[in-house]
C-alpha cells in the first residue's frame, strides 16, 4: 500500500510517501514552517516524484491532533482536497503515536511512553502508551506539577518526549524518569500506523473533523477599534 503522508500537528510541517510501511520519499521544514505556503509546495513535489516513479498513492493518511489548531486545519484542508481529487480515503492518525513511532525503536521494551505536545505555559496534551503502542490512559490535556505521574514512576521507566517535554523536565525529577531530547512528529513515521488505522471514504469525509482536545479560543486583537 502506498500512502502520501502530511503531519502539521506543530510549528514543523511535512510530507512523505510510505510505502508498505516505509518512508520512500519525504519533505519536510522543522523549524517554524509556514504550513499554508509551503506543504501545497511539498506535496506537489512528493506527486511529481510518485508520478515519476509510476507509485500509485493507494490513500492519504493524516495526522489528526492533538497539536495546533491552525495547523491541523491546514492540513485537514489539504487532505481533504486531496483524497476529493483523487478519490481516494483519508487515513487520521494519532498524532501522540507519531511520536512514539519516532523514539520507540530506542528504547527498552518494557518501558512506558509519554509523548507530550506544549499546549502553553505548563500544560501539554498527552498519554501513556507501551512499546506496542498500545494506550494506557487517555489522550488529555495535563498541566505538570512535581505530582504529575507519580504513580506510574513509582515502579515503572517512562521516557518523555516532544516539544511539551523539554519545559517539564525541571518539574518531573524522578529517577525513573527519562527524557529524549529532539523528537517531532514527522510525516516519514507515520507508515505503520496509517496501516493499521481506519480509512475513511467519500461520504464520511465530510464529517471529518481534527482531534482538538480543546477549544480554540482568539487571542485578543491589538488592532485599534477590534476586539
């Protein structure tokens, strides 16, 4: 199966084509990617290469959120556009499983992940999975304080990581507390789990929606008159 990839959960944007599994080309900007402008660009040139190479894009699978709520309406956009165009079903894909498919290979097998994407001062989204990436908890909005997982790190390795991780580290001092450093969600590791997901034709499209978690609220305006 080959399926044309798009993550921009965060300030990073990507695409990639996976096939069987398998990253066998991909596009990405990692530090602070104008997701409007440039992933148009990048999936023009992942069509092109495809084109050239006679794949058949089979599907497109999404990352679905939690994460930035401009971003993951860009990117539903898009795929939606896409899989109109082309025909062809839409995969969502959990967006904290996209991190771990990019450090679980690293670590050891018993251990617990805990992805965790900055949803602003000490808040993040976040759960728990395995090394299977099986869920232990629910996908939630957490603020971190010295309690926050306590329970799990009283017997248990947990590895930290996303761009949520990083501020939380001076806060979670267990000793069975880890963080991995550098970790995004990338287009490039999502194969596997577009796999394993379920598709969505046509018709259930158009109800689609991105996993939020929570609601969008404005900033206030600074424009003189606006509020």
């Amino acid at each position: 199966m080959t399926i044309l990839c798009i993550e921009t959960s965060t300030t990073c944007c990507s695409a990639a084509i996976c096939k069987d599994g398998v990253a066998i080309a991909s596009r990405e900007n990692l530090s602070g990617a104008n997701h409007a402008s440039e992933l148009p660009v990048f999936i023009e040139q992942l069509l092109a290469e495809a084109q050239t190479n006679a794949w058949t894009i089979n599907a497109i699978a999404l990352s679905q959120g939690p994460g930035s709520y401009t971003g993951l309406r860009i990117g539903t956009s898009i795929a939606k556009g896409i899989c109109y165009g082309m025909n062809i079903p839409l995969i969502p894909v959990d967006t904290l499983q996209i991190l771990c498919a990019a450090v679980v290979a690293e670590l050891p097998a018993d251990a617990l992940l805990c992805p965790m994407l900055d949803a602003r001062r000490m808040e993040v989204y976040t759960a728990i999975y395995t090394t299977s990436l099986e869920p232990q908890s629910e996908v939630i909005a957490k603020v971190i304080d010295q309690q926050s997982f306590a329970e799990e790190l009283f017997n248990k390795n947990i590895f930290f990581f996303g761009n949520g991780a990083e501020k939380c580290q001076s806060v979670i001092t267990s000793a069975n507390a880890h963080f991995v450093t550098g970790i995004l969600p990338q287009a490039k590791h999502m194969g596997k789990l577009a796999e394993k997901a379920v598709a969505l034709d046509i018709k259930q499209m158009a109800y689609y929606e991105p996993f939020y978690l929570k609601d969008f609220v404005p900033a206030p305006s600074h424009v003189k008159g606006l509020t």
